[in-house]
C-alpha cells in the first residue's frame, strides 16, 4: 500500500471535526495536520510505520532501522507551529540540515496527526461513540478508562474509585508510562481522588481557578505549567489545607501514551494488517537532579 492511501485511511477513520461545531470539518490539512516531511515519497510502497509523539533524530533513525519509512507523530517536526522551514533554511540552521539529511538519506515521510487524532476515534466496543485518541490511550494505559468522566475535549476529568496520594500517582505515572520523574506542587501527601487534565497553562487562569474550586478538584494533571496564576493558586491552597495539589510530567509526557495506544487501532484505520506497525518512544526529555 502507498504511503499517500495510508494517509487518507487513517483520515477517513477519524472522526475529522470538532464535537462544537461539526459544520466545520477538519479538511486533509490543517494548520498542524500534515506532511512535514517528505513529500516526494508519498507514492512509495509503505515498508513500516512508527507512531511517537515528536519524531526526533533518534526515533528517525530507529524507524529505519526497523524499515519503516512512513512515521506518524502528534507534535510538530521543527520546533515551531506549523512547521515552518523557510526561516531554517535561509540561516542555514545546522540541526534542521542534520535532521533533514536523515530524512533525505532514509526516504522517509513524517506525518502530524494532532487535530484530527483529538476530534475523535470510535470508542473500541462502541463504535457510535468518539473518544479523544490522545487523552484515551493516555487514561488507558494508567488503567484509569473506566474512570473518565468526560470522552472528548480539554479539560478532561477524571474520578478515581480510591484516594492515592500525590506521590502515589507521581510514581502510577513514572512506572506506567516509562518516565524519568515528575513535579509535584502542594504536598505529596495530599490525598487524591478528582483529577483533571487541563488546556495548555500559559498565563491568564481564571476560568481554571474557577471550575477548580466549583467542581472540588484535588489534582492537577499539568502538561504545561509557569511559576504564576494557576501555579501560585495551587500552592497558596495547599498552605491553607485545602487538599490541592499538581503533579507535573510535561507535554509530550502526558500525550506520548495516545500514540502507543494508536498502534491497537491503526491496522483498522488503515484497512490492513500487512505493514509492520511499531510505537517508539520519544522519550522523556527532562532530567532530574536533585539535593541529597
């Protein structure tokens, strides 16, 4: 099968326009959704498929090493929205041209699957029914499906049957999805059981803080998180013995798990079952020290 056939399947399977105004599809591409890389290839003979969260020069070259030459990624290829190259091009940025000679020497295509992965994929049993395939694969590979309170969109929440600690999900999260630590804000003893996932945290948090402290919400699953608004209101609760607390892990961290749940599904979305199909990790790309 062509790489350019597995693309449009993968298209059609997915659900391709928002639960808010489903007048309005998604189209082939979109401002994220689209060939990075390797366009040229498109009418090649599929040998392999690696999905990851960030195709990074590693997992480029781990792809080729399994054979693959087509890689599905959630997140952007050259580190700026919408995968502009025109800017790297011209200034001749040394790792965009290392990068880009991988891809040259390998023949492999990267394609984003971001907006149309979240608009929706048939809930597995439940084929009418559409669930976010990245925050799905994320809650299904803690174990914690059987516990969303909500299928679709951001913020997502989350009701655990039993209270674990702050600490506890720190570690559920470590363990499960192969991470080298995280962050925890407010106390680690704080006991757990109304999680919520929310937007990406970059300034202005009113609308957060509110639904925080309507809804009872005693953990924040952060992706993003800056030291003001949202951040000092958390800390500021946890002082005053409010049983509130953040426990951090980052982006990619956090969506990396929809991407390995993607390989369950995607022999289905393609309409085969022929093509060697691998998740690879990107990786955790924190490091953490800290004092003895």
């Amino acid at each position: 099968m062509k790489i350019s056939q597995i693309i449009d399947n993968l298209i059609s399977y997915e659900r391709g326009y928002w639960p808010q105004d489903p007048t309005q599809p998604l189209g082939h591409d979109t401002g994220r959704d689209k060939v990075l890389y390797g366009e040229d290839h498109l009418n090649d003979e599929c040998t392999g498929i690696v999905t990851t969260c960030w195709a990074t020069s590693d997992v480029i070259e781990k792809a080729h090493k399994m054979g693959a030459n087509l890689i599905i990624a959630h997140e952007a290829l050259f580190w700026n929205h919408g995968d502009q190259q025109d800017w790297l091009k011209e200034s001749k940025n040394k790792t965009y041209l290392a990068k880009t000679k991988l891809l040259d020497k390998y023949k492999i295509v990267v394609r984003r699957d971001h907006d149309h992965l979240h608009s929706g994929i048939p809930k597995p049993g439940q084929p009418d029914t559409w669930v976010d395939g990245i925050f799905y694969g994320f809650a299904k590979e803690l174990g914690w499906e059987k516990y969303l309170k909500t299928d679709l969109g951001i913020p997502l929440y989350i009701d655990l049957p039993h209270p674990m600690t702050a600490r506890e999900i720190g570690s559920h999260l470590i363990n499960k999805l192969n991470l080298n630590g995280c962050r925890i804000e407010g106390d680690s003893d704080t006991c757990c059981q109304k999680l919520m996932i929310p937007q990406h945290n970059l300034g202005d948090a009113k609308d957060y803080i509110k639904t925080i402290d309507k809804k009872g919400i005693d953990c924040l699953l952060a992706m993003e998180m800056i030291d003001f608004t949202l951040a000092e209101y958390i800390r500021d609760s946890s002082m005053l013995r409010q049983n509130r607390c953040l426990v951090q892990i980052g982006h990619f961290n956090t969506e990396e798990a929809g991407m390995k749940y993607m390989i369950n599904w995607l022999p289905t979305a393609i309409k085969t079952d022929k093509i060697p199909m691998k998740f690879i990790q990107s990786g955790d790309m924190y490091h953490y020290i800290a004092e003895s």
